[in-house]
C-alpha cells in the first residue's frame, strides 16, 4: 500500500542506481513530474516520458544517494546553510528539491530569487 508518492520515486530510483539499471518505472504525478525535471535540469536522469500510469525514467549512473525529507520543513533564504550541513555531504555536491509559491526548484535557484519554501528532497 502506497502512501507517499515521493518516497516510493525517491526509493525506486535509488534502488535502480544501486543495481545497475538504466531504466526504472517510478510512480505518477504532477509533484514527482515537477522533481524529476529539477533533477534532470541538474543532470541527475537522462529524461523521463510517461508510460502508462507510470514515468519510465533513464537513469545516467549520477545519483549516489537520494532520499525524501519528512517532515516537510519550512525553510526561509536566511536557513539553506543549516539544511545543506544536515543533508548533503560536502559544500557544492547535491542539491535540495523544494516547493515554492513559485514552483518545484532547488535551493541554488531559490537562493538566486531569494526565496524559502518547504523541503521535499535531496539528491547527490
């Protein structure tokens, strides 16, 4: 029984990357639509397309680790810092995914429009 959406595509896809595969199904909706074009902007999949009631994802051998954020924290521009130390592993390697008033990016782009939001992910 499925709950959260993001965890099942996080898992899927890290679980792909660790065996090997090139291709993996992960679950659809707008919400995992609007992550997974932040992660292939950033160069973690090749591309994605729908297939069915599913996205069959190409996976490019560049995620090391990927996880969801529970719970979904609140962060504002001044706090990136603080969430970068407690979810990535080194400055400049990974990138947070976060909803915005403005819509699905990562916290480099959200530091440039000087913007905060709620935390859904990461990815390095």
């Amino acid at each position: 029984m499925k709950h959260d959406i993001v965890a099942d595509c996080m898992s899927s896809l890290k679980n792909a990357e660790s065996v090997g595969k090139s291709t993996c199904f992960v679950p659809m909706s707008k919400l995992v639509k609007n992550i997974l074009e932040v992660m292939k902007k950033n160069g973690y999949i090749e591309d994605f397309e729908e297939s069915g009631n599913k996205f069959l994802v190409k996976l490019n051998k560049k995620i090391n680790d990927c996880n969801v954020i529970r719970p979904r924290f609140s962060v504002n521009v001044k706090e990136f810092d603080k969430w970068k130390k407690r979810y990535l592993p080194a400055r400049d390697f990974g990138i947070l995914i976060l909803t915005t008033n403005q819509g699905v990016m990562d916290h480099n782009e959200a530091e440039k429009r000087r913007i905060g939001g709620k935390l859904l992910c990461y990815v390095y």
